[in-house]
C-alpha cells in the first residue's frame, strides 16, 4: 500500500515546512510541497491512500522512551500488556516505544531479552528495548557484546530498590561504566538514593506511611544525591549518563552542577511532574497516583516545567506502567502499593496543551521532545524520528482543533482510570500511521496485533563528541 500525505504542516527537527509526503511500503519515498502523478514512478495514483491532514502538524510518529508494557506476574501484573498498552499508545500518536529487559539470575542477558522480545510478540507498535542490571559479575561484559549484536544498546541501573533485589551495587559501578566507555553502551539511571530514603524512614518510627507520606519517605534530596553518586562514577570512566524521570528542582540542580563540569547528560521527565503536585497523594484515591519518584510540591512541577521551556530537559516519556485502580487501593503502606501510572495515550496531548498552546514552547520543541531527541539518543535516528526519504513510514498527525477533556472512558489503557480525568484537552492525534499502515485514522482504530517489529537500536548520539545530547 502507498500513502499520500496532503494539506499539512511537516514539522523537522529545525523548522516548519508546506508540503506533502509519499510513503511506499514501509518506507517515506519522497517529500516535497506538491507531489504530482508524474512523481510516482511506478506507482499507480488509483491504488494510493490520499490521507488529507486538515491543514494539522504532521510530525514523525512520537516515541515514548520509557514504558513499562507487561511487567510482573499474577496479581502483581501490570494492567496493560505489549498489546493493550501499544495500542493505548497508538491512539495518542506513538509509532515506537522503548520497555524494558530484566536481567534474571538463571539467564544470560541475551536469553532473557528475546524472552522480553517473545512477550512484546503481540505489539501493535514498533519497540525497542532498555536492559536493566541489578548484578555485575565477570561474564558481564561478553553477555553484553551478544546483547549488542542483537540491537540493545543502552543499560538502565537502579540506586534504590534494595528491597526488591534490583538496586546495582556502587562497588561495581567503576566496573560496568568502564564496559560501557569501551563498547559504547549508553547507562539511564533511575536516581533516588536508598541510603536517603532508609534515614527518612527511620525518622517515621512507627508511623505508618500511607500515600499522603510518599513524597516525604522518597524526598527531593535521594534524587539530587543519587544524580550526583552516580554522575561522579561517570565522570570517572568518561560516560555520558540519561537520568530517567527527573521530578524535583534539586533533581536539575545535580544535572546543572554535572554539566558545569563537563559530563555530558541527557535528560528525561514525565507529564506527571510537569502537571501534578502531591497534594493527589493526599486524596482517598491517593494511591492512584502514585508513582516513584513522587509527586512533588508546586515548586518542584513549575521547576521542571520551566526547565523544559528553557530546554535543559531533552525527552518527554510516560513511564507508562499501569495498574488496575482495585490493586492500587487495596494497600494503605506506601511502600507496598505498586508504583507507576499509565500515560502513554495522553502524553502529546497533554504537552501539546499544556506548553504549545499557552505558548510556552513551540511545535519544533514538541517535536524535538518525542521524535528527534530520543530517536538520536537512543539509536534509532534517522529510520525513527525523523521526516526524511528512507525513514520509516511513521506519521503522527497532530490536530490543534480538537478540544475537550480527558475521560477515562474514552481512553483505552486497560487500567481502565487516567490521572489527568477532567483536564482540558487542545489537541490531539487524529492519524496514526506506522511502517506505512494506518493504525488510527477518523477516530476507527486499524492496529493489528503482531504488526510492530523489534527495532535494533544503534550508539547514541549522547556519545558523539560535541553533542548537545538529542537536541
Ligand atoms: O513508579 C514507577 N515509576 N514504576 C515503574 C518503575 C520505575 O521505577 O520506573
Ligand atoms: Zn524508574
Ligand atoms: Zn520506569
């Protein structure tokens, strides 16, 4: 199938541009401000889909760098699986998305990645993977060579999470990041320091910490000394860092002070911490919205929000890891409520309304946020992310008249809530299009389990000499 895109406005990396684009199989063939019968070649103008944009953005399909599709087991399970969660994603304009590998005692890394990949089997969306790893040993470095061969590139490491058995040990942290240096692995951090975290929990006493303690129990403070552990180690052996999900202003503060001192660091937040503050936490519902990090208070959210505008923040991604509101509730410690919210659906809309519309940024922003940055960052520029003749076929067109308000019901995570219910909406996705098929188009959605493909990600561009990270 071929596809003409008409009557839109492309967004690039650098600039606004008139004009149409040619899709032929899976791949964008050509680009131009007016393609006619005589550009097609071979092609037959009676069997080409002509898609008319409505004179909206059309943008590179966006990618959601971290999400958490079909994590745990039995009770403990996430509620959206690969194919539930893709699809959700789908709806709001995602083409790719970057999950996660575990590494799990009895596998080697690679094994337990093509198990990952096996489960991602149903996607309807193209995705990439992050592997995380909770323990060094001597093999590390030669499992990493085959993960590598089979297109994994970049390693995510916890400083928290001791009691769950994921926490990397900082003894071995010289160790890997030296592997990383050689082979050019890209390392993501989930900051938040346990050490940090025990003292304040200590200082509780006996207090049991319900939802409305989560922002006190796991403050500010981990996330800035964590950053600044581990940005240390990896000033050492000479590695960029990407810090996932930054929430708090001591948070950038550590990045400022890293960056000031030459190492290079690429930047992440989530919608959440750009339009939510703890006080959700204090609501009967409260554990709906818990997530680690937490929420903040007002001056860590207007923090981050302006840390974006002013673009020390280089990629937006949901952390996308949904659980069904029973499972939520049903525990009063916050330590024992599964962490994490879904967000996947409503991410371009909500940064489309809530920083493009009052002006805040400017579309080439948005664009830089869920397409080029993280495709540079995480390898997969220019075949993802990128308007260009031979990149993927994957469109999102964005339509700036749709207007109303996010309604669980109308979105389609299986976790069946959204923690944006009732905010109001300018914006939002109204085609998707991926490797050349359309997955959503006239509010009908056309997915097909088992369409999306595991895409091979290549070095990042965090490691190219003088970048500017993905920006
Ligand atoms: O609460 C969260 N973020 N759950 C997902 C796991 C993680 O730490 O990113
Ligand atoms: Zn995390
Ligand atoms: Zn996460």
């Amino acid at each position: 199938m071929s596809i003409l895109i008409k009557n839109g406005l492309l967004v690039h990396p650098d600039r606004i541009e008139a004009g149409e684009i040619l899709i032929d199989g899976e791949f964008i063939v050509k680009i131009a401000p007016e393609i006619s019968r005589q550009d097609l070649g071979a092609l037959e103008w009676g069997e080409l889909e002509i898609i008319d944009a409505g004179g909206g953005w059309v943008f590179p399909g966006f990618i959601d760098a971290h999400t958490h599709y079909g994590l745990g087991e039995g009770s403990d399970a996430t509620a959206d699986d690969f194919f539930t969660g893709s699809r959700a994603a789908a709806w709001g304009g995602i083409t790719t998305f970057i999950d996660f590998s575990d590494q799990v005692p009895e596998r080697t890394l690679l094994q337990g990645a093509l198990l990952r990949i096996n489960q991602a089997s149903d996607s309807i969306l193209d995705y990439s993977l992050h592997q995380g790893i909770y323990r060094y040993h001597p093999r590390i470095s030669s499992e990493l060579d085959e993960l590598i061969s089979a297109g994994i590139r970049t390693l995510k490491i916890f400083t928290t999470y001791d009691e769950f058995g994921v926490k990397l040990d900082s003894c071995t942290w010289d160790a890997l990041f030296s592997i990383c240096r050689q082979k050019k692995i890209l390392l993501c951090v989930h900051g938040e320091d346990d050490d940090v975290i025990r003292g304040v929990e200590i200082s509780l006493g006996a207090d049991l910490p319900d939802p409305s303690l989560h922002s006190v129990l796991r403050p500010a403070e981990a996330e800035a000394a964590a950053f600044l552990k581990v940005g240390k180690a990896a000033f050492k052996a000479d590695i960029p860092l990407y810090l996932v999900h930054i929430s708090s202003r001591a948070g950038l503060e550590a990045v400022e002070k890293l960056r000031k001192q030459g190492l290079t660091v690429g930047t992440e937040t989530a919608p959440h911490y750009l339009f939510l503050t703890n006080e959700k936490l204090g609501n009967k519902d409260g554990a709906l919205y818990l997530m680690t990090p937490p929420l903040r208070c007002e001056e860590d959210r207007t923090g981050i929000l302006n840390a974006l505008v002013q673009g020390q923040i280089d990629v937006v991604a949901t952390d996308h890891c949904s659980y069904r509101p029973e499972r939520k509730l049903s525990e009063s410690d916050c330590r024992n409520i599964p962490a994490g919210v879904p967000g996947s659906e409503e991410m371009s809309g909500l940064i489309y309304s809530g920083c493009v519309s009052p002006g805040k940024i400017d579309i080439i922003r948005m664009e830089n946020l869920f397409c080029s940055s993280p495709a540079k960052i995480f390898g997969l520029y220019p075949l993802k992310g990128s308007l260009l003749p031979g990149s993927h076929g994957d469109i999102a067109i964005f339509s700036a008249g749709i207007k109303g308000s996010y309604d669980s019901r109308k979105l389609h995570s299986a976790s069946g809530y959204t923690i944006y219910e009732g905010f109001p909406r300018t914006g939002a996705a109204s085609v998707t299009i991926l490797r050349g098929k359309v997955l959503v188009r006239n509010e009908v959605f056309l997915g097909e389990p088992g369409y999306g493909r595991f895409i091979p990600s290549g070095v990042s561009s965090l490691y190219d000499d003088n970048n500017t990270g993905g920006r």
